[in-house]
C-alpha cells in the first residue's frame, strides 16, 4: 500500500477517526496534467473504490479528506458533520481483516479557492476556550473533511503574551491580573477589554501550550496554514511609556513624536502602543521570539487588528498611515515573508470613523501582496464593493469572502440558503484578487445545514441555481436521517443530476431500500420529513434571513414596558448613549416570526412521527444515528417554537399590568413559568444544550477547588451578565440551555411578573413607574447565578 506522500498517513488517520478503516484506503499525492481544466484549480483530488479499496489521489491533505468526505457521503450515505463525526465502522473488532468498501467511479472534485479561511477570533471565547485535545482533534479532523486551508489559532495565545510582558519587565501577578479570565481572553488579544475574571489555574499556561503545539502539529500534518496572532500593541499601562532610551527603531524618530494612546470599548479603557514606537517594535519582536520558542515556527499569516471594535487614538490621515506602516514593518522584521490577515470588520462596525481617505492611508504603505483582508459579514453587510473594487481604498489588495452567521452562540435557527449560493457564486465578478471563501462564526456547532452548504461551496461540485439547491438539500435532509441509499455520481461531480421535489415535500426516487426499513416505510418516512424540512427551508432558512431570528426567552425584563423594543441588534456598533438592557435582536416588527409558528410546530410533529417509526437500533447498512439526530433537531425546533410563543405570554402579563389586574398577571406568569420549564426540559435532552456541560468544560481545567470555581465563574458570566454590571453585552451570549433557563431566565421573568402584580394590587401600572426596585432584584438573581460555584 503507497504512502508515497509525506501527509498519506495523516489523511488516512482521518479516515479511521472517522470511522473507516485505514487498511482499505490508499492515499497518493499527485500534480495533474497541466493541459486539463482542472490544473486551474488550486486543489484537486479524485477518488474510485474497487474490489472493497477505496483509491485517493490529490494535490494536498486537505484535497485528499475532502474526496474522502466525498466518496463517505455519496457511497456510504453519511454526511460528517459537527453532530454525526463518524460512521458506522465497517470492520469487526473481533476480525482481522478489513470490511470491503462499495465500489464507486473515478470522481474528481476541486476548488477554485487558494484560501478557506475558518473561525472568528471571538469563536475561542464561545465555542472552544475549554476544549482539550480530543475536541480540538475532532474539529481539526472537521476542518480537513470541509476543505479548509487557514483556520485562525488562538489557543495559548495568553501564555505567549504573558510571556513577552514578564520580559519586558512586567511583575507575573500584574500580567496575570491583566490577562483575565479563559472565555473573555479573545476581548484582551483585540485590545477590547482586560482584567476581568481569573485568575487563571496554576498550570493553565504549561498546559495550553501543550495543547496548543499538538494542534499546530496537526493542522501542519494535514498541509493547513494555521493563522497565528500577533502583537497589536495593546498594553498595560506600565508598559505604555517610551523605551528607556527613548529612540525609533530606526533613529529616525524619537519616542514622543509617537506617545502611547488609548482606545475604548464597552467601558474599559486600553493603553495602545504607537505602532513606530521604540516600545512597540521591541515588544513586538520579544513576542514573536516568545511564539516561536512556545509553540514553533511561524505559518507566514498572522492576525492583527488593533482598532477592531474600538476608534484609533486619532483620526489624522497621517497617524493612520504611520500605525499601519510600523504594523507591518514589526511583522516583516519577525518574518520577512509575513501576511497580515485583517478584518474588515471595523470599517463596518465604526464606519464613520473609517472613511474612505482613512482606510486608505491605514495600509497605504504595506505591501499588497503582504495583506489578506477578511470580508467578514458577507452575507449580510458585504464590504468588497465598497472597499476592494478599482477605485475603492483598499483596491488591488487580496481578499476572502466570509460568512459570519452566528453571534454569540444565541439559540437561532436561520440562514438565507439561496442567498448564500447567489453570492458566492457572484463573487468572482466585479471585484479582483479574490483568494478564497471563509467562515468566521462567533460560535460554532449550530445549524449544521448552513455550514455544510457554505463549506460545499468551496468546491466544484455545489449547487448554482435554485434546483440544485433543491437538490443538495433534499440529499443533504434523507442522508441526515437514514432514509437515502447513495446515488451515482458524475465525474465531474457537479449534481446528483436527480429531480428534487424538496419544495413540494414530496421525495424524488433513490436507489436500493435500506435495509431494515420496507420500502414502502422508507418512501412514507422521506416524504414525511421532506415535508417538514419544506416548511423549516421556506421559513428560518428562507431568503433574507440573514439576520438571527432572537429569542425573547433571554430578554432582560427592566422596566414596566416590553423588554424586546429597548434591545439592540448584533453587530451593528453600540453608541454613547447609556447601556442598553440586553444584546438580543428586536424581532417586534417581523410578524413573519410570529405567523410561521404554526407550521413549524407542525413540521415538530412530523419529524417526531418519523423517529418514533424507525427502528430502535438501525443496521449497520444504516450508518447515520438516525434517532439521535431526529431528536436533537426535533428539541432545537420545538425549542424554537415554545420561546417564540412566550412573547404571548410576556404580553399578556404586561396587558394586564396596564388594566391594574394582579391576578390576570400571575396567571399569565404562571402560563410563561410552563412553557420556560419545557423548555429547560427539552434542553436537558442533550448534553451540547446543559450549562453543566459548559461549566464542567472550564472546571476541567483547575486542579484545585479555588482554581476550579475561578473557571466556574468566568463561564457563568459569559454565558449570562457577559462582562460588568454596565456594559451593553447582557445576555450577548444568552443560549437555550438547561439551567440557563431554569435558573437565570426563569427566575427573572417571575421578578419581573411579581413586581408588576404587587404595582398591579393599586391600580393601573404606567409605563413610566420607577423600575428601581425591579433592577435591584434583576441584577441580585444574575450575581448570584453567575457567582454561583459547585
């Protein structure tokens, strides 16, 4: 068997993780003729499967795991996904050689992409800041089988911080202070905010480390080109003055002519290094020396974003021009062949900040072919045209497309699935240099569909138009579930080239019947959840929903008027008004949410139909955990349609408040405590939906009681308050989950629904009766859950 490619053994490694086994795959590199089409493509791969031996040639490993994730999807029936990782193992432990595998055609499969990018900075505060390394192996394994090439890599970034700040003469204890908490470090690498949670465990920096070096090993194995941090500037302040003999790097400035500044973000006030600083270059090499002793050799991309959410200390054209030169002259000098990967996330987020004289005096004097921006909100605000076009102020400079979807991990179920094929298959139109497509997700593991659909369409054989959506996600809904056999595929690996009847909810012909399942069962059961998922892709997933549907289950009651209108919308830029009570999105004025309600409890029920029909344990021809997947999508619908349903509720009680009816207010209370006790009941269904297996992730980490409830707490408070008492993230990060619900949630609403009936004993309740007794008793019960330990 060849192993001929020095990553032959990791793709393979792949495959076995994912359930296959490795005795019967065989990896090659090749180069393809470079008279044939596809040698235009910047990674190529071809599988075929004969004799029970599955044959994989291409270009790189991630090509490579990817006609694997192929050749499993369309021979094997089983789609890997966040949710479903492996499938059926096709050998006995008991036996000593191989299962065969399903004979398949030689198909090819490419991308027309150089880069796919994946994960938000902030992805390493709500997703990821207390995986270990079989959670991290699992989502790298991910990466491979869905075509990424550049995944952002925060993890022990802290440690390497800490690390250059003791050098630079910094006391441990001020650093430690400084650096915070685990879950709120991704604010502090941006420049967003500091000291606040912590302190961190004892051993927290040597493990992170360890940590971190096995998933740069990895993501190096598989030929991926992790994106590493870099040193933004942002210091404390006893780091903020000159260097002590007060010369420029270059000894063409002195130290004042580039004094330290400070930006701002949600209250905390941050000293910001002048990039052409003495004090800058020299902490920035110190840093770069620290990352390659810690965790090895640099990938040549790094991530530096200094003003991400923030205004830059000065709005002069020629400051800007200065820190973006300094910026890039400390990342050349760390790595001569460095690429700054940036956002252009605040050009959008302080857009009239960033006008167009500015943005274009930040990088004028950086290399373009040394930048990669990120367009990171495509799908919803995309910035290229804008900003990237001839003529525009970044114009000629390389560029990625990204989705960013998900804001903080809030329980939505959304995505404009045709949206999203339209634009990306416009993008190669209009605008030059476009290197790739990404992700950049605040939080991951959420509406799988959205994120297969968007990996897919990296590569040749996605959908185009309208049908053949219809198409994918009609294959994409049977395979979830068991209820499809794998179809043959045309070489060139453009479409199943079936009729879909996804939009009628009626199934279009498969292959053989599974077994296990009857025929005509199996064709009852496709039709069935095809139905359902009609309904699920023409409301949540239908064509501008771009936005997250919110939950009023996590608005924060504070006054004696609803709480929806008074919240703002995520990623639109808070302003200098006082901070408002919740982060959710006001959905009041799209009756869509409200009207779709009734269908999507239907589709509920028809999915339940089908789980109860199947067979308790499926045969192995049945890979897909069929069961485990319909129950889990049947809690996040039902979830979705029981809070929906408590605006009603929250209404109701408010009604009757205003006609000075106590009992009508406990009454509708008592309807809302139900329906948020379900809710908390569905949740506990699944251990990815209780707060406990989020708190008992971050207590994994101490080693001593002390160390354990530090990491408790900093959980709890991302997850519920965010930050301080007066920042305008409350609720930002607000999930579904048990215990969330039951005992945060809850317990706010009943405040709320009892403060009202007491105002209610006397008489009508204005809108404008003081809250103040309310707030007191709202911020008591939020303290006190997120200080709460075990």
């Amino acid at each position: 068997m060849s192993t001929a490619s020095p990553w032959a053994d990791a793709v393979r490694g792949v495959a076995e993780r994912a359930g296959l086994d490795p005795r019967r795959v065989t990896v090659e590199p090749t180069g393809f003729d470079a008279d044939r089409p596809d040698a235009a493509r910047h990674d190529t791969a071809e599988y075929r499967a004969e004799a029970g031996h599955l044959m994989i040639r291409a270009t790189d490993a991630v090509a490579a795991s990817v006609a694997l994730a192929r050749y499993v999807r369309d021979h094997l029936g089983t789609r890997l996904t966040w949710q479903q990782p492996r499938i059926t193992s096709t050998t006995s432990p008991s036996t000593t050689s191989p299962s065969p595998l399903p004979d398949a055609p030689r198909t090819i499969v490419s991308s027309p992409h150089e880069v796919r990018y994946y994960l938000n900075v902030v992805t390493f505060g709500y997703s990821t800041p207390f995986w270990g390394w079989a959670r991290w192996e699992r989502e790298i394994d991910w990466m491979a089988l869905h075509g990424i090439t550049h995944p952002l890599m925060l993890v022990a970034h802290e440690a390497v911080l800490a690390e250059t700040f003791r050098r630079a003469g910094l006391p441990d204890t001020e650093a430690a202070r400084w650096l915070g908490g685990a879950a709120h470090f991704p604010w502090t690498f941006m420049g967003g905010m500091h000291s606040f949670g912590g302190p961190l465990p004892a051993r927290w920096a040597e493990r992170r480390v360890d940590l971190a070096r096995r998933v740069l090993v990895r993501m190096r194995e598989l030929g991926m080109t992790p994106v590493l941090p870099a040193f933004g500037g942002h210091v404390p302040p006893a780091l903020a003055g000159p260097a002590p003999d007060g010369d420029a790097p270059d000894g063409d400035h002195t130290a004042g002519d580039h004094p330290a500044g400070e930006i701002e973000w949600q209250g905390w006030h941050i000293p910001l290094l002048h990039p052409e600083s003495r004090r800058f270059q020299e902490l920035f090499a110190t840093f770069a020396q620290v990352q390659r002793e810690l965790l090895g050799p640099g990938s040549g991309h790094y991530a530096v974003d200094p003003y991400i959410e923030s205004v830059p200390p000065s709005g002069d054209v020629e400051y800007l021009r200065a820190a973006g030169r300094g910026t890039y002259r400390a990342l050349a000098a760390a790595d001569p062949e460095a690429v700054w990967v940036l956002q252009g996330w605040p050009f959008h987020y302080k857009g009239a900040f960033w006008t167009p004289d500015r943005v274009a005096a930040y990088l004028r004097d950086v290399p373009v072919d040394r930048t990669l921006v990120l367009d990171l909100w495509g799908e919803h605000v995309p910035l290229h045209q804008a900003l990237l076009a001839d003529g525009a102020p970044l114009a000629g400079r390389p560029w990625v497309w990204c989705a960013l979807h998900n804001f903080g991990g809030r329980p939505a179920l959304f995505g404009d699935l045709r949206g999203l094929v339209r634009d990306v298959q416009a993008l190669p139109d209009g605008v030059p240099h476009l290197r790739g497509i990404g992700l950049a997700p605040e939080a991951i593991e959420n509406n799988e569909v959205f994120y297969e659909l968007a990996t897919d369409l990296a590569w040749d054989d996605a959908p185009r138009s309208p049908a053949e959506l219809d198409r994918w996600l009609e294959r994409f809904v049977l395979d979830r579930y068991g209820l499809s056999e794998p179809h043959p595929v045309r070489e060139s690996g453009t479409g199943s080239g079936t009729e879909s009847n996804i939009e009628s909810g009626t199934e279009s012909g498969r292959g053989p019947v599974p077994s296990g399942l009857s025929g005509e069962v199996r064709a009852d059961l496709a039709q069935v959840v095809l139905r359902a998922w009609h309904t699920i892709y023409s409301t949540l997933y239908g064509e501008g929903r771009t936005r997250s549907v919110p939950t009023p289950v996590i608005a924060r009651p504070w006054a004696a008027g609803l709480p929806f209108p008074a919240q703002r919308s995520a990623g639109e830029a808070i302003g200098n008004a006082p901070p408002t009570p919740s982060s959710n999105i006001d959905a009041e004025n799209d009756p869509a949410v409200a009207t779709a309600l009734p269908r999507l409890d239907q589709a509920v029920r028809e999915l339940t139909v089908v789980r109860d029909r199947l067979p308790e344990t499926l045969p192995a021809s049945l890979p897909n955990p069929a069961r485990d997947l319909l129950s889990a999508d049947i809690a996040e619908l039902a979830g979705h349609v029981l809070a929906q349903g408590t605006r009603a509720h929250v209404r109701g009680i408010l009604t009757a408040a205003r006609a000075g009816d106590p009992d009508g207010v406990r009454a509708h209370m008592r309807r809302l405590r139900a329906d948020l006790l379900r809710l908390d009941d569905l949740a506990g269904a699944r251990p990815e939906t209780r707060v406990s297996t989020w708190v008992d992730g971050a207590r994994a980490w101490g080693d001593t009681d002390a160390e354990r409830d530090a990491m408790e707490r900093e959980a709890r408070s991302l997850v519920s308050v965010w930050g301080g008492q007066h920042n305008g993230l409350h609720d930002y990060s607000g999930r579904h989950w048990q215990g969330l619900v039951r005992e945060l949630y809850l317990p706010r609403w009943q405040a709320w629904a009892d403060w009202l009936a007491d105002a209610a004993a006397h008489g009508p309740v204005p809108p404008d009766t003081d809250p103040t007794p309310l707030r007191k008793r709202i911020v008591e019960i939020e303290e006190t859950w997120r200080a709460t330990t075990r």
